[in-house]
C-alpha cells in the first residue's frame, strides 16, 4: 500500500461530490466532459483489476468509491443532456 497511491485517489476523489453537487444543483452538464469522465472511469476500473490480480490491499476501496462517484457523474450527465439540448435549440 502506497500512501501517495491514496492520497491521489483522495484528491481525485475530493473532485467528485463537487462537481456532482453542482450539477443536481443546476440541473445542467454545460462545461462537462463525458468523453473524460468515460477516461477516468477506465483509469479506476483498471486499478481495481490491478488491485484483484495479486496486489489486493485496502486502497481497493478508494477504487471503487471513485469509480462509483464517476459512474453517478456519468449517469447525470446522460440524465442532463438532454435537457441542456432543449434550452440551446431555443
């Protein structure tokens, strides 16, 4: 277990709660990037394949919190798009 492995998932995921507030909160994803969050999705799943193929240890979690934040995230953005698309057809 890396500390500097944990304290970069921390930091990134700090990002999250943020950005998903914001977006419950204006109902809008102007400005957001699926196509990033889609990286960044892959970024956590192929962690948390590195941490079950032999190097499992706690950090794990901090995986799968993340993973689960940007999955939210992404899922809002699919929620929202639509609507963002409406209000800039007029």
């Amino acid at each position: 277990m890396s500390i500097f492995e944990i304290g970069m998932l921390i930091c990134f995921g700090a990002a999250w709660p943020t950005s998903i507030l914001k977006t419950l909160k204006s109902k809008t994803v102007a400005g957001k990037s699926v196509v990033f969050m889609i990286i960044v999705e892959l970024g956590y799943i192929s962690g948390i394949c590195y941490k079950l193929t032999g190097n499992l240890d706690k950090v794990i979690i901090l995986y799968i919190l993340n993973a689960i934040m940007v999955s939210f995230d992404i899922s809002l953005y699919i929620r929202y798009r639509k609507t963002d698309t409406k209000q800039y057809q007029g």
